[in-house]
C-alpha cells in the first residue's frame, strides 16, 4: 500500500492514541496539521489502513465505530455510560472450539471478545454502582 502523506499522518495520530478515538477525534487532531483535509477523507483512509491491518477498527454494538492502533493481541472494556473503551491485556483465548462445542464445524480465524461496564469515573459518579462479585 502506498502511503501518501495524509494517511501517514492520519496513521501516526492513531497510533499516538491510547483512547481508542472514533473518526471525528482523529480529524480533529489531523486538522491541527492539515487544515484542508476533509472528513471524508479521513474516513476513507482510516477504512484503508484497517482493511491492510495497520490500525483496527473497534465495532461496537451501540456504541460510535472506534480506532486503534495497537496491533498487539489484546482485547477491550468498553463503558456503558460514557463510551470509553480500555485495553484488557491477558492470556489469550485458546482451545476455543473444545471450549464451544458449536464451534468445531468452522475453521476459526479469530476471535473479538468486548467486555462491557461502567468505567471508574461514571461509577464514581453515580455513587451507587458497586462491582461484580
């Protein structure tokens, strides 16, 4: 893939990122260095780089479609009342289809695992949200 000068940029403000920013936060930050960029065309360059696996593109039922740039295995929490979604590093997932058995008929590629809850700064607020046991 050729990488013009935009989508390098576009690529490293993603990268630079921990937050798992959605397409209008990296427009924002890309602007600061290119001005007349459009919306467009970071949403076509984003769309790019995850289709050659430079970045991932985090699909979330519900929730705003979102970026990373961390390619390392790892999986996400996302919180229920604000949108902030986290890194959960840890063991990864194996034997999944003697775990399932369903899933023995397919030829497993991968997998996405979302956890999902109320990050500690909602929970703080609300003041009544306690953990799991």
């Amino acid at each position: 893939m050729r990488h013009s000068r935009q989508r390098e940029i576009i690529l490293e403000e993603v990268r630079r990122e921990r937050s798992h920013p959605s397409a209008q936060e990296i427009y924002d930050r890309v602007r600061q260095r290119l001005p007349r960029i459009s919306l467009g065309t970071v949403y076509r360059n984003l769309e790019q780089l995850a289709a050659y696996g430079l970045i991932r593109k985090l699909e979330m039922p519900g929730a705003q479609r979102r970026f990373d740039g961390d390619l390392s295995e790892h999986y996400h929490v996302r919180c229920l009342v604000c949108g902030r979604v986290d890194d959960v590093y840890g063991p990864p997932l194996t034997n999944l289809p003697q775990s399932f058995p369903a899933l023995q008929e397919y030829a497993i590629l991968g997998h996405r695992l979302e956890f999902i809850g109320v990050c500690p700064q909602c929970r703080q607020q609300a003041g009544q949200i306690t953990l799991a046991e």
